[in-house]
C-alpha cells in the first residue's frame, strides 16, 4: 500500500463506528467512511470536540450536522507548493482526496524528471489536485469534468497553487464525449489520468456503473496516447475493482496501443491515534518504455 506521510494541513486522527475523525487545518470534521468496519475504537480526544459531522440518512443521502465551519478555507500541501479551497459540500465531500497526494508526487516526478514537455489529459477531473500537481511540475494540462461547479474550485485551485497564468485548458463536459472527440480529430496525449465515479449518468441520463464500462472508458482513452507516452494513471473507489482487477484491464486495453507496465496499488492514509493504514482505493500506474 503506498501512502504520503508529508501533510501538514491533513490529519486522519482517528477511525471508528463507520466514522473518519480528521484535521483540515485547524478545523476537526467527522465523515462516514464504509471502510471503517471496526467498533468502539473511538481514543482520541476530538471525538467530544469537533467543528461538524456527517451524518447519513435513512432515506437517501446525508446532511451536515453541527456545522461551525467557515463557507471556505483553504489548506496546502507544502511539499508541491499546492493549496487547496476546503468546503463543507454535498455528500460527505470536501473538495480534496488526501489520499491522492502520494499519486501527485509520483506524476510530480514523472513529468519533472522526463526532461521533455509532457501534455496531460486530466478526465473526471474533479476540482483538479492531479491538474495542479502535473501543472506545478512544468505539464500542459487539459481538464475535464462534467460539472460546472468543480471546475470552478479546480480554476480557484490553480490560482491559489500559483499557476493561474499555467498552460491549463479547463473543459466542462461529459468525458466519454469529449475522448470520442479528441479520437476523431487525432490529438494525442504524453498523460493520461482517469479517475471516474463508481456510478453515472450519460449525456440522456441514462445509469452507468463502473464496472461495466470501465474496459471501454480505458481503451478509447488509450488511443489518446502519444507513441512516447509517459503514463496513464486510473484511480477507483469501486468495491469489487480491486487493484489488480483494474491492473489486468488496463494491461489488456493498453498493451496494443503503447508499450508500458503496470504497477497496482491500494493507497490509503496513516491513522494517528493507531499508526495504521486506512484503506483508500486503488490506484493504477501505466508507465511507458520511453518515461
């Protein structure tokens, strides 16, 4: 399991009864994680003291509770130079995966150290920590999220970061169309990164899960690649993608279109109060012959 130990502003502090208890800056947050299967496990002290929580409900959903949070505040991840506007929004989410950090230091070294320019496709690309990271180490980026709101954060996201005059080309739309697109017109990629939801809607609202469209999504998105291409990073919190489920996909879709190998991870954060690793996902790494 790979994970980061270098945040300042990010503590997972403590795990217990389906519940995270972690530091964003200065503040103390209580989010449901259906990772955390284990009971009466709840030690650390700002579990009787926090800024607001979390909580599901039984018909659908969920809604902030005890919020004394401010609207936004911001947080950094200092070892890349990145900082990051922090919310309180809809469905349990921040704006950050802090997790993803140890696959911003790998992209962050990839792209610095290949010695050449390296553009990247960033899809479902959220409010853009892989955008920055990949920017902030000299890579043309293209992001693409269906959501005009992420977009937006990902955009504040760059200015805060200093990259607000980078070479970022922010796309609201759905991402499956605009690979098809890029298909037909003949643009190649040095990076890919995909890090789609576990469920959808298509452009007519039609339902899609992961699973099954997940060997097509990799695949079109693979004739993107450059024939000197760098890497192509897929990211899942599917339950049933294990890492090397998504791994054997990858190498199938992508062994034809460019010559590489695969390395497949779980990634996850270091609880303090225990001093293990909470499970976060998996994260794949396609990285080509010519990196």
């Amino acid at each position: 399991m790979r994970f980061t130990e270098n945040w300042t502003d990010y503590e997972l502090l403590d795990t217990s009864d389906g519940e995270r208890l972690e530091r964003w800056g200065k503040y103390i947050l209580v989010r449901p994680d259906p990772q955390v299967i284990w009971k009466g496990m709840k030690r650390h002290p700002s579990w009787k003291k926090y800024d607001a929580s979390y909580k599901r409900s039984s018909s659908g959903g969920g809604a902030w509770g005890e919020n004394r949070l401010p609207g936004e505040w911001e947080i950094g991840y200092e070892k890349l130079g990145l900082r990051f506007c922090v919310k309180a929004m809809g469905f349990k989410h921040t704006g950050v995966f802090p997790e993803q950090a140890v696959n911003w230091e790998k992209m962050y070294s990839l792209i610095s150290e290949s010695g050449r320019k390296i553009k990247v496709l960033n899809l479902f690309a959220y409010t853009g920590g892989a955008t920055v990271a990949c920017a902030k180490a000299g890579a043309d980026v293209v992001h693409v999220d269906a959501s005009k709101g992420m977009t937006a954060m990902a955009k504040q996201n760059a200015v805060l970061s200093g990259l607000g005059d980078a070479h970022i080309r922010y796309i609201v739309d759905d991402c499956r169309k605009f690979v098809e697109r890029e298909i037909r017109r003949g643009n190649k990629y040095d990076a890919v990164i995909m890090d789609p939801p576990s469920y959808g809607r298509g452009p007519n609202g039609e339902v899609w899960k992961l699973e099954e469209c997940i060997y097509e999504l990799i695949s079109r998105a693979g004739l993107l690649l450059s024939d000197d291409m760098l890497f192509f990073l897929t990211n899942s919190y599917t339950t049933g993608l294990s890492p090397s489920t998504v791994a054997y996909i990858m190498e199938n879709a992508l062994k034809d279109k460019a010559k590489g190998e695969c390395y497949a991870d779980e990634i996850g954060l270091k609880v303090t109060q225990t001093g293990g690793i909470l499970p976060c996902g998996a994260s794949i790494f396609y990285i080509g012959d010519n990196k």
